[in-house]
C-alpha cells in the first residue's frame, strides 16, 4: 500500500506526477483532507479539473476509484444499496418447497447474498491496496433528500440498513465531492468537508497545463491558444471555457495541422471551445480577429524571456 504524502510539498509533488497543475493552496487542501480524514468539498465551473482530483489521486495511491455520478431523482437504491428481490423470490419458492421455518427463510433472504452493493456501501468495504477514492461527482445535480442522506456517510463513514443493521467503515474512504454550483449545497453537509473553490488557472499555470496535456502543441501555439483562451473568459458569455476545452482545442488544431492561430482556424474550430450558439455567434468573424490581433501584439512586447 502507497503511503499518504507527508506534507503540503510531497502532495505537490504527488499530484504533479501524474500531470496535474496544481497550485499550493489545493495541494495544502487535498493534504488535509487525506490526513484528518474528511470529505474534500471542490467547487467550480464546469471543465476545472475537480474530477481530475479524484482521478489523480486513486492513479497516484494506486487505490481503487469508486466513482458515483450524481443526477436528479438519484435515489438511495441507485447510490447505496438494493435487494436483489429475483434471487429472493426463487429463494423464497426453494424454501417453502423445502418446508423451511419462516424466521429461517428471513434471515436467508435478507443476508449479504442478496444485497446489491452500490457505489456508496462499497466505498466501506476494506480494499487490500488501502481505502479507495470515492468521488462523488456532480452532487448539485441531486435532490435535498439526497443530500441529506449523506450527512450519515460523511459524519461517521458508515450506513444503515434496516433489514441487517449499520455497516462501518474499518478505514474511511478518501471522498472527493464536486459541485459546479448549479444550486446550494447545505451547509450541514459543507461543515463535514474541506472546502475548496477550483478556480480557472492564470495564463502561467494554463501554459504549463497545456504543455503536459496536449505536448505536441508548440510552444508558439500553445501560447498564443491560452492567451486567447484568457482573454474569452474576461467576456460576458454565456459559458466560458475551461481547461478542458483548452486542451481539446490545441488537440484540434494540431488535428488540422494548424502551425498558428488565424481568424480562419479560430471561426472553422470555434465548437470546441464554445458549447453555446450564442457565444459561437458573438466570437466569430470579426470579433475573434481582433482578439487575436491583442493577442499577437501582446506576445510580441513581451519579453523574449518571458
């Protein structure tokens, strides 16, 4: 079993190992959620790299990754547990065939055998690598009651089945929850967790994201594609990109074999970036040529250094 990194540094490093960008104050997040044991609560726009954590972490532990991805009307019987009611019923016919005790035939019926286990009730069962990741992805998109379900888990790291009892966890899993803040989430729940706002990265670290994410990108193009990328989010649209329609865009580019951005590659690629008509609509053409022409101006005053 890969021991925990034992400081802010060594999770640094951790994280960077498997080319995640991390600035310190994450890293010192992610630190203390692994060693008090409790929930990391990331928060952010879409396309940050919240779930990226999650992933990172179970690769760089070796740990297994127990992923629940959240939507509306997620239920317990789909996050935790359910009974597998055919093999009960068969059990059930096998057993009054047999003359079975009643009490006998409840006690078979409702055992281990026939509960289906969820990616909740798994994250508490032991792993031989150590716990495992759970990464509860998207939580914003459930309903209260759910939310509220979850204060058990995240509070004493087990749940309770009315037919068997409560099921502890020996090791706490390493939980990850994200949240794009489509609504609030109580703030019961945020006080079991670590909080941390994921924001979108400044134009150095971006660069450094895209060097390791898309390498064949020169670094020519990979420069003039996030500051470009830079200069869109300090517009009022609808949905800025993030880092991931950063680097499917540079991948795209260098798809079409695009050796420097122009107002042609930008206009025929635009869908990768945006994901709204609207903005699409707003860019292209001449709006996207005079963003490029502040960015070509911009690098070319820069410091050859910089």
């Amino acid at each position: 079993m890969i021991a925990l990194p034992a400081s802010v540094g060594d999770t640094l490093a951790l994280l960077g190992s498997a080319d995640y960008v991390a600035d310190r104050s994450l890293a010192t997040a992610v630190h203390l959620s692994l060693h008090l044991k409790r929930p990391l609560f990331l928060e952010g726009e879409a396309g940050v790299g919240k779930t990226e954590i999650a992933k990172v972490l179970a690769s760089s532990l070796k740990r297994r990754l127990i992923r629940l991805q959240c939507y509306e009307g997620l239920d317990v019987s789909s996050a935790v547990y359910e009974w597998d009611y055919a093999r009960q019923m068969i059990e059930i016919r096998l057993a009054e065939a047999g003359e079975e005790d009643r009490s006998e035939i409840e006690n078979t019926i409702f055992s281990d055998r026939f509960l289906i286990k969820r990616p909740l009730l798994q994250a508490l069962a032991p792993e031989i690598d150590g716990p495992p990741v759970l990464l509860i992805d998207e939580l914003d998109r459930t309903d209260e009651p759910f939310e509220a379900f979850l204060l058990e888990l995240l509070s004493d790291f087990q749940v309770t089945i009315p037919e068997i009892g409560t099921i502890r966890a020996e090791h706490p899993p390493i939980v990850v929850i994200t949240s794009n803040r489509t609504r609030e989430i109580h703030d019961a729940l945020k006080r079991r967790c670590f909080y941390y706002w994921v924001d979108y990265p400044n134009a150095e670290r971006e660069l450094e994201i895209l060097h390791r994410k898309a390498p064949r990108a020169s670094a020519e193009m990979s420069r003039e594609v996030v500051e470009f990328v830079q200069r869109l989010r300090k517009m009022d649209l609808f949905k800025l990109p993030g880092i991931a329609e950063t680097i499917d865009w540079a991948e795209a580019l260098m798809q079409l074999d695009v050796l420097e951005l122009t107002p042609e590659a930008i206009n025929d690629t635009l869908g990768v970036l945006l994901k709204y008509q609207d903005d699409i609509a707003r860019i292209q053409g001449s709006e996207a040529a005079k963003l490029l022409e502040q960015v070509k101006a911009e690098i070319a005053a820069a410091p050859r250094d910089a």
